[in-house]
C-alpha cells in the first residue's frame, strides 16, 4: 500500500513515500468531487502511515510519549479536482528539519497529473503543556533519512 | 447566529461577516482539540452561510445557475488549539475580487486569542465544463458591500 | 435554536427537545442527498445540546466528572431523503431512563414528512474502568422531566 | 487488503466477504474511540468495496446506470469500543435478497471479540425518480454467490 521511492536518477531528488488513496463515495461532494476538507482527513493519514513507516506510530508517539506533532501551518494549492472512484497517490517529502520543527511537501497526484499540493509546517510538543520541545533523537534520526537527497 | 460588523472605528477597517460556532465532542480528537480537517468543513459552512447572507445561497448558485465557486489556494496558520466546548467566532472578509476570482481572509478568534488565521482564492467557474467564467453581475455586485472599507 | 415543546393537547404525548438543523454542502453526498453517516454526526450535536439543556453539558458529565455516556444500541429507519439546504428540525424524547440504561427515540423532520426514526440506548459508564454504573442522582433528576407524560 | 472466505467447515456458513481497517487518529474522540458516525462512514466503505469487487461497482452502477443503493433500515449494537491504532475486520454477509430488496448482516471483529454488528437494508432504485425498482438480472446474479451457504 505504501513504499519509498528512492530514486536512480541522476538528478537531485528528495526520498519519498509514497501512499495510495481510493476516492470514496464518502469524500466526495454533491459535484462528485472530493470535498476539500476531505483531502485533508486523507493527508493527515498519509502523514499517520509514514510516522508508522518510520517505527515512530503516533499510538507511541503521541499516546504513550506524550510528544505531539500539531500542525501550525498548511499552505495548499488545489490544482485540479480529483473524481469519486479516482486512485490518487500521496507523494510526502521532507523539506527541511529544524530543532523543534519539520516542514513537510505533499503533491497529489492521480492519472498522471498533479491534483493537490500542500507544504505543511509541524512542531513537537510535550503534550503536558503543549509547549515547544526539540525532537527526541530517535525521532530526529529517523526523520533524517528522508533529509538525504540522492543524486 | 450571524451579523455584519460594520466598524464604526477611525481606521480603515474591512467589513466583517461573523458566524459563530460551538466546538462540538464531533469536531475533536484524541487530545480533545479541533482536528484541523474539522476546521476547514466548518469554514466551509461559513462561506456557505456567508453566501446565504449576499443573496446568493448555493443551493442557488451551484444547484441551479451551474456556477461552481472551487477553492484553488487555501494558506491557513493554526495559531493556538480550540477545545471542547469552546465558543468560536469566524471573522469573514474580502480581500480582493478579480474578474473571476475573489480572496477571502479568514480570522478565528476564541476568548479574545486568534485560533486560526486563513487566506482562501475562490474562482467562478462553468459547472458545465469547469472552466473559469467572470463573476456574474449580480453576484458582483452582492460581493461588492463586502469590499468597501470603512474609515 | 432549541426548544421544549410541552404540549398542550389531551393524547398522552412524551416531552420533547427540539433541534433544528440546516442541511449543509458539506453534509452531503453526490446524489445532493444527507450522507447516512452525517446524519448520526448531527444526531450525536442534538444529543449533546440535550445533555447541556439539562444543565449537564459533556464538558461537565465527561470531562470532569468522567461519566461517559456510551451508545450501545442504535436503530434507525431511513424514510425519506433529505436534500442540500434543507431545514430539518430532531424531536427528542425519552422512551425510557433505567438504572444504568436511557432510551432516547429520535424523529427528524423536514417540511411536514419524517425523514428518519432512531432508538438510541446509553449506558452509563465510569470513564476509568469503562464497566456500567447507575445514574449519579443529580443526573437522574435532570433527565426525569423528560420522563414524565402530559395527558 | 480484502478477502472471500468460504468456510470449509461442517456447519452451515455464509459466504464472507471480509475487509480489514485500521483504526485512524481521525476514526477517534476525544476518548480516544472510534466515534460511532465514522464506524458508519467505514461501513459504507466496506459496502462500495463489496459491490467493486462483485463487478458492480457505484462508478458504474449509481453514476452511469442510475441505480441507487439507499440504505433504509440500519440497526447496530456496539458491543465493545475500538482504540485508536487498532485493526479491525468487518465480516459482510448476505441474510436476504429480495426482490428490490438486500438484508446485509455486518461483524466488526477486533483481536478476536466482536467490536460491533449491524443488519443493514437496502432497496435498489431509480435515481431518475426515487423509486424502488427490481434488481438488475445481472446484478442479482453477481449477489446471488453471496446468498449460498456452505455445509
């Protein structure tokens, strides 16, 4: 359902992982097109699967540790509209990590064109007093190999 | 539930349409805040009632005219986290209206704190064939009341 | 926006809370109809305006007190579509209030037809073990007027 | 991701067709449950699953043949809650097909105790006008392999 793409090519390339989405019948609009908040209930469990793919699940993450990730900035472009029974495809990489922050792009794609793109800004919290926290080193180390670009 | 705040204030000031919403046990997530996809169908019922109050209902426009009015940019700043139970207000305004785009800010405000911050590009389009179409002239000109400002 | 309707006529009638609701875009599936699921989202809001009503609000009964209210049984009918910009008003009443249990029948109304009927049973439950307990007093009292029948 | 089984045992078994989600952050209140509207939101997901993979899927059947699927009878007992991060299984059989109609009984199992079940009715309709109308032959055929029971 979900793989990385680490990409041969020779260009400078972000790693990416990459999620499949079904276009429901319950995403979509009296249009027949997916309702935008829609896309961001799918986005937030793409970003859900990769924390999984990363050994780092929120169901630890945020319930266990007590580290949250809330999102404090989402900037999207809606590019074309996506179709009930459509397959779409997430596309996450890692702009840049920072001490408390990450900034994530997404781009959306379906049938070979672009649907949605998104840059999304995070920051960890203790969710004790929701206050900003640097990342905890496994956390750092495993977001980090999604900083590399090949080449 | 909904007023029109026209500022009698020195400064330039927009003119406001302001609707009101509870945070509901359905808005919420595990850490009993608003989940941020919750935000935006909110929002979305807001420039649906907001269109209600021009005159120009949906289920008008879209329904019957055909005249679909699609988000193309949606850049939100999630400022501080809304609760259960909390009282929140949706602050309205016109930013700019273009041939067949219009720019609407988005302010939410809780307690007398921002909540959320949004800037939202809306286009008139064809329901037809979903291409952009200028503005109607009477739906221009319901828009219009909304650009003025005040000083 | 909500109200008691406490009739006046001589068949034997249940007290009732009334909550109207307007059917939203966002509440909608492509057939322009209320999605089955949306339905039970706003039932769960007019369930939720009933608790506060009784001047036991779930920020209070769940929050605080960690009283949870569960549903464990939900029948419903689905008699007649409602449509995308309808207005459709919930009747409440309570069927019956057990020693843990509570009974709540659920009709929901728009332009003189049903649209839905739902029987809906609660427990209550300790928010710290998640087994039954009874009814605090306080609570009891406060749905008790809902029990009660004019004739 | 989804499953025929078609139990090899003695007794008499109803032909399955099983379909595993997980539980979601978005699925969860703010108990950290699966909110009981979104338990109905994956049901209908597990249901346009089961049409795709009889060879009718809603692309084709709601959108280019115009019959409806409108569920008007549901009745669900939640027997035990579902956490955030669980996986979960609905079991859909079929109890009876009629001849507009379609009686579909649900288990949503988790870790082996039954989470929820729900007996579902549908009617086949014309989306030109609403009204019940026989199922297709073919259609009828396609379900008709879901209606044997082994022995």
């Amino acid at each position: 359902m979900t793989t990385d793409a680490n990409s041969d090519e020779l260009d400078v390339q972000p790693v990416e992982f990459i999620a499949e989405r079904l276009v429901r019948f319950s995403d979509c609009d009296p249009a027949g097109i997916v309702f935008f908040p829609n896309y961001f209930r799918m986005l937030n469990g793409v970003v859900e699967d990769w924390w999984a793919h990363l050994g780092k699940p929120w169901t630890e993450l945020v319930s266990k540790r007590r580290v949250g990730t809330p999102t404090v900035q989402l900037d999207t472009s809606f590019v074309l509209p996506s179709n009930f029974g459509d397959t779409i495809r997430f596309h996450l990489s890692v702009e840049r990590l920072g001490t408390s922050s990450l900034v994530l792009q997404h781009v959306v794609v379906g049938a070979d064109s672009a649907r949605m793109r998104a840059r999304q800004v995070l920051v960890a919290t203790s969710l004790d007093n929701h206050k900003a926290i640097p990342w905890p080193d496994d956390v750092r180390q495993a977001i980090n190999r999604f900083t590399e670009r090949t080449s």
